[in-house]
C-alpha cells in the first residue's frame, strides 16, 4: 500500500511540472501545417501530441485535409514487462514497464526533416503475486505517465534536431514575423500615408550631428 500511495505522488508530481519545452517549437520556415498520422490515429499518444505540437507553436492541419502538410509519424508503439525480481518461489513480483516508440517527422513533399528515430522509456513497479488488482492499478498509471514524457521527449527531439541543422546552415531559418507600420516606434516616421496631414507639407531636414 506504501509503495502504491508513493508511485500516486510522484506520478502527481511529474505531471505537475508538465514535461513541457522551454520555448516554442523550433521548424524551418517554409514547414507547412503538421499532421500527427499514427498506426493508432485515436491513441493517446496521438492526442498528447496534436496538443503539444498545438501548444509549442506549430500550426495544425486538420485529419480531414486534403492539402500538403508535414506529418510527425508514429511508426510503431510497444509495451513490454520486463520481470527484474522474484520472490523465494521464483514468482516474479517486480517488473520493468518498457515503453518504445519508433517515429520520423516528414516534410510535405514526402522528405524527412527528422530522420527516424527511437525513443524507449521505462519504469519499475513491484507486482506481488497475492494482489493483482493493486499491480494493475499502478501499471495503469505508471503507463499515463509514460506516455505523457514520451510525447514531451519527441518534442524534445525533433526540436533538439532542427537547431542543429539550422545552425548547421541546412534548413532556412524560421520566418521573422512582418513589423506593423501602425506600430512604429516614437520618433521613426509610418511609410502609411496620412489622412490628417496636409497633402504639401515639406518634408524636415534631419539636424546635422555636430
């Protein structure tokens, strides 16, 4: 019971600090709107990922689109149960949750941005052969969780991937977003013609710097 009631903080505890980046998504500028395409398309993985990719500033295509857009691709999902302990009756009664998922991130024209890659997590929790309903419980949530930090560790990736191959010079730079002339700063003239000024107003010489 101890043990379950420690593995309901620490998963409270990872959640809470959200597994999130630091800032916006890095893409390249001519990267179209992202679709999540998944063996799985209604897994929950696919669902954290649509939020995070949403949330870290990539624009999202919508399923039904028939349009060209990028698609991060979850090429595979495996769970495994590793047994690391077993009891004076050689039972197995701790294990090792194994979480592997094989990915790649694809620009519209069907190249890869992200090349593939693999990603594995794991946790361990105790499953003593007396009490199967408590093990189930606790699996269920240790797997929530995994999932949660997997979606954050393919975010991490693809944008870990994309700074270097930006600072490599091989993927154009993300667009600088345009200067609205209305928002000039104080004291530096609006190319946006005025209807409140006098159509013959000479132009003022700058002061000449002395």
């Amino acid at each position: 019971m101890t043990r379950f009631l420690l593995a309901l903080v620490l998963t409270a505890t990872l959640a809470g600090c959200g597994f999130h980046l630091r800032n916006k998504l890095m893409l390249p500028a001519d990267t179209a709107a992202v679709k999540v395409v998944s063996t799985a398309p209604y897994s929950e993985l696919a669902k954290l990922l649509r939020r995070g990719l949403q949330a870290s500033g990539a624009t999202l295509a919508d399923a039904d689109s028939k349009e060209p857009a990028a698609q991060l691709q979850v090429l595979s999902e495996r769970w495994g149960d590793l047994p690391i302990a077993i009891d004076a009756q050689g039972r197995a009664q701790e294990f090792s949750l194994r979480y592997a998922v094989i990915f790649v991130f694809r620009r519209e024209d069907g190249s890869d941005l992200v090349p593939q890659q693999v990603i594995e997590l794991s946790r361990d929790y105790v499953s003593p052969p007396t009490d199967s309903t408590g093990t189930t419980t606790e699996r269920e949530i240790l797997a929530d969780e995994l999932r949660r930090e997997m979606s954050a560790s393919i975010m991490r990736r693809i944008d870990s991937v994309v700074r270097a191959e930006l600072e490599r010079g091989r993927l154009n730079p993300p667009a600088k977003p345009t200067a609205d002339p209305a928002a000039a700063p104080a004291g530096v003239p609006s190319t946006t013609p005025s209807t409140t000024r006098p159509a013959a107003v000479p132009a003022v010489k700058p002061p000449q710097g002395g």
